[in-house]
C-alpha cells in the first residue's frame, strides 16, 4: 500500500479545483483506497484532492501577511524562491496584496452559477411576479382554457391599495410580535464555518395556536373574512412590494457583512446575489430574518388564506356547508402545516438555511409564492366547484395519506440519525463512512430511493389537486410546478453532495441508484 506524504492536521497548500490557484488548507484525514486527501480551507469548505494537487507549506517571513486575512481564501504572494520552483506548476499572483472583493470576484469564475446564471436569475426575477398575476387572472375566468390566454389584464391602479399594503404589514408583524415571544424550546443550528452555532427558538406552532384563536374570536366578533377574497389580488400585489423592498434591504445591509456571513451560494455578482442572498443568516439582534420568513408569514398565511375560500365558496355558490372537495383540500393542506410546524426544529438542517443566502428568491419564495400558489387549489374551487363522491374521496384519502407516511417517516428517520448516529434504535441501518467523519445511511428509506421525503410531497401534491377534476389542468400547475422544483432541488443536493463526500457519495449512488422515482428517475 502506497504510503501517504501528508498527516491529518498538517496545514499544506492545496490547488483550488478548476484553477491553478493554491491556498492554504489543513488535512483532515486520508482515504487509502482513493489515494484521496480530505482538506479545510480556511472559509470551512471541504474538498478533497489528490497528492500532487498538494504542496508543501512555504517558511519565509512573507508569509505571516498571508495568514493575517482570517478565513478567506486569498492567493499567496509571489516569492522569489517559489517562482523558481513552482512556475511551470502553478499561477503566481504577483500584484500586492488582493482585498476581499476581487477574491469574491476570482471566486465566482471557479463556480457555476445555478438558476441560469446572472440571466436567469434576472428573468426569474421579472417574469415570477407576472407569472403568478396571470395565473391567478386566469383562475378567475369562467372558462380558464388556453383560447382564453391573456386574460382580461386589471388596471395598476386597481391594483393598489394602501389600506391593503397596510393590512399585510399588520400581518407580517404579528407574525414577528408572536415569534418574539419567549415560549418554546432554543435550540443550536448547524455548524457556521467558524465553528459557531446559532440559537433558533422554536415557536411556530405555538404562533399558529396563537393565530388560529386570533382568527376564530375575529369570526365570532362578525369580522368579514371576505375581504381577503375581494382583494386578494391587491394583498398579492402588496405582498411582492414588500418582498421586494425585503430584498432590497437584505443585499445593502449584506455589503457590510463580514466575509465569513456571506453564503456559500453568494458570487460577488450584484444581480445574482440580490437573488440568491448574500448575507446567510442576517438577524436584527436575535431576530433571524431568514429563518422566520421560513415557516411563519407565509405558512400560516397560506391556511388562513385556505379558510377564507372555504368561506367564500359557501357565500359565492350559496352552500350550508362546504364542498367535500373543498373540505379535502383544507384539510390536506392543514395537516402539512401543522407538520411543518410541529417539526420545526427540521427546517434547520435544509439547504434554504445552510446554504442559500437569503435575498429574493426566498422571500418572494416565502412570503408570496406560498401563500398565493399553494392555495391555488381552494382559490380554484371556489370559482370552479367540483362534485367528489366518497369512494373517490377515499382514495385520494388514502393517497395522501401514503405520501405523507413517506414524507414523515424519511424525515424522521434522517433527523434521527442526524441527532444520533450511534442510538440503538438505528442500529439496524447500513452506512458508508465518508472522510468528513459522517456517514450516509443505504439502508431504510434512504436505501429506497436517495430522496424518499421527495417522493412522499410529489403524491401529496397530487392528492390536493385531484379533489379538483380534471376539467382543467390549472388545478394541476401545483404539481407540475413541485415536481420541476423538487427536481431541480435534487440535482442541487447532489452537485453539493459530491462535492463534500466525494468517493463515497458515488458509492452510494451506485447502491441507490433511483433519485425520487423507483425504477423511474
């Protein structure tokens, strides 16, 4: 067996991948099958690289204005001694010393972009707030065909409304009053590449609790939740002006943030990161913006918002009681959330909180596109009733509730894992060690397919648009919609995944074969 050159813990230089760049790194530990080093750089990325990608740690008296930059990968300085040895191996800086900026810069030519890049980002950015206006017109059509599109298009002006504006910022902000409040456990998130850990309290169903005796004693008090109905275009239209002014705020305040708070995701682009998120966790005292944007404002609103076409439904199409279609969609979606928010703790390890900054893309994401797409169903039946007999509402009863046991059960037995690797109770499972230290499980759900919490929200997603009919495929954009997303997801997880666990994450692959689909995809 070939023997290794360096030792775990030894800081060395290792060539940035893609470039010729070196940087100083720390080996962490070595896999004698690959021949393969697992390094730090000094930002907390992990990669792993081959011996001749490795160089020995140069001694001159330099060297101490290269280690003054705290965690960031910044090219080492021209030496003359070096040029003689490492000119025909690798690109030498030679112009002083290089500031933060042009690092972000050298960066993100040695990253892909994701979302098409800096022009897709900007089209996203454009075309999503229009998308949704024209889906929601579209909904509200007798007749919602394709021969139909554009549909009538509204004046601006009828579209704003500052009392509207108004009535969405008393919302967000008793959603903020109720996540201040201090009830629920506090918990630590992951790792930040310094090594902190941030306290997140858990509160969210405690909020709902909250929110649903506020709505329930409004209804009793002979508050007309109509309203919302009546202007639901202008709370749509008043919710993207305030997640735009959001992002706007996040991207200033982020250009003061210290080099180890920006994302990982972030490119030193300014549309790209006014999109992704340039700062990732940015909090006003204690108060995490991205992390309650997550699951409050927009969660909750989203059940509310079910509840008022529920309502609207029985006033519109003079009913004593609600549709069974209606009443199925209502409660689907009621038990997600409630899952969502009685497993809160679980949002902390997703890639919305890890790894993406928080710019436009989650809080247009969160703040409008949930709470205006998700209840598309319930908006949709309330304009386009649908009859359900209960053999049919059984089966899709059953649907859901087969999707859910997957969605809950993968969750449950990741986060498990994830808390406690060596519980008894897990025992049973098959792992592959990686040379990060951490395993990947290949037996379970995730033995089943690599993303089996996937695969239970597609048949869930399913479940609420089938209570719809099949007269129209609006109904259905959900679902198309999630699947696209979940997709795209996926190849993001394993673009990442490669990267950190690289060998053994192909390893894996080759025991899981199946993504989300079995013996599909």
């Amino acid at each position: 067996m070939p023997s290794r050159k360096f030792a775990d813990g030894e800081v060395v230089r290792g060539r940035w991948p893609g470039s010729s760049l070196y940087y100083e790194v720390e080996i962490l530990s070595h896999d004698s099958t690959s021949q393969l080093y697992t390094v730090k750089y000094k930002d907390g990325t992990e990669l792993e690289l081959k011996e001749n990608d490795i160089k020995e740690k140069f001694h001159l008296s330099q060297e101490s204005s290269y280690v003054s930059a705290q965690y960031s990968l910044r090219p080492r300085r021209e030496e003359t001694q070096l040029k003689e040895i490492d000119s025909k191996e690798e690109k030498i800086v030679t112009k002083g010393p290089i500031s933060l900026r042009t690092f972000e810069m050298t960066a993100s030519q040695t990253k892909d972009l994701e979302f098409g890049g800096v022009p897709g980002a900007f089209l996203i950015m454009l075309g999503l707030p229009a998308f949704l206006f024209l889906l929601l017109l579209m909904c509200r059509q007798k007749e919602p065909s394709l021969l139909n599109f554009p549909p009538p298009l509204p004046a601006l002006y009828d579209l704003w409304e500052t009392r509207v504006f108004g009535v969405y910022l008393l919302w967000f902000f008793v959603q903020a009053l109720f996540y201040l409040l201090p009830i629920g456990k506090v918990v630590e998130g992951t790792p930040l590449p310094d090594g902190r850990r941030l306290k997140y309290r858990l509160n969210g169903f405690y909020a709902f609790i909250l929110t649903s005796a506020v709505v329930g004693a409004s209804l009793l008090r002979g508050v007309q939740l109509h309203y919302v109905y009546s202007h639901f275009l202008q709370l749509a239209l008043a919710a993207i002006v305030f997640s735009v002014v959001l992002s706007v705020y996040l991207y200033v305040r982020a250009l003061r943030a210290p080099q180890d708070e920006l994302s990982p995701a972030s490119s030193g682009n300014a549309i790209y990161d006014f999109f992704i998120g340039r700062e990732l966790n940015p909090r006003i005292g204690t108060f995490d913006l991205k992390y309650f944007c997550e699951l409050r404002p927009g969660l909750i609103g989203w059940v509310v918002i079910n509840l008022v076409m529920l309502l609207a439904e029985m006033k519109l199409q003079n009913r004593a009681t609600p549709s069974l279609a209606m009443i199925l969609v209502n409660s689907f979606q009621l038990l997600y959330v409630v899952d969502a928010l009685w497993n809160e703790e679980a949002v902390l390890t997703t890639m919305d909180i890890i790894h993406d900054g928080f710019g436009f893309m989650l809080a247009f994401g969160d703040l409008v596109w949930v709470p205006f797409i998700y209840s598309f169903q319930a908006f949709y039946l309330v304009h386009h009733p649908n009859e359900v007999s209960w053999p049919v509402a059984s089966l899709i009863i059953a649907l859901k509730l087969c999707g859910y046991v997957i969605f809950r059960c993968a969750n449950a037995q990741k986060n498990a894992f994830r808390k406690n690797p060596t519980d008894p109770k897990l025992a049973h499972l098959k792992t592959i060690h990686t040379s990060t230290g951490k395993n990947l499980l290949v037996s379970g759900w995730w033995g089943f397919v690599r993303h089996p919490n996937y695969l239970g929200d597609l048949i869930m997603a399913l479940s609420w648009s089938l209570p719809c009919g099949f007269n129209h495929i609006l109904p259905y954009f959900y679902v198309i919609y999630f699947t696209v997303l979940l997709v795209h997801r996926e190849a993001r997880d394993e673009r990442q995944c490669k990267k950190k666990y690289g060998v053994a994450w192909e390893k894996y692959c080759q025991r899981v074969p199946y993504r989300i689909f079995p013996y599909v995809y």
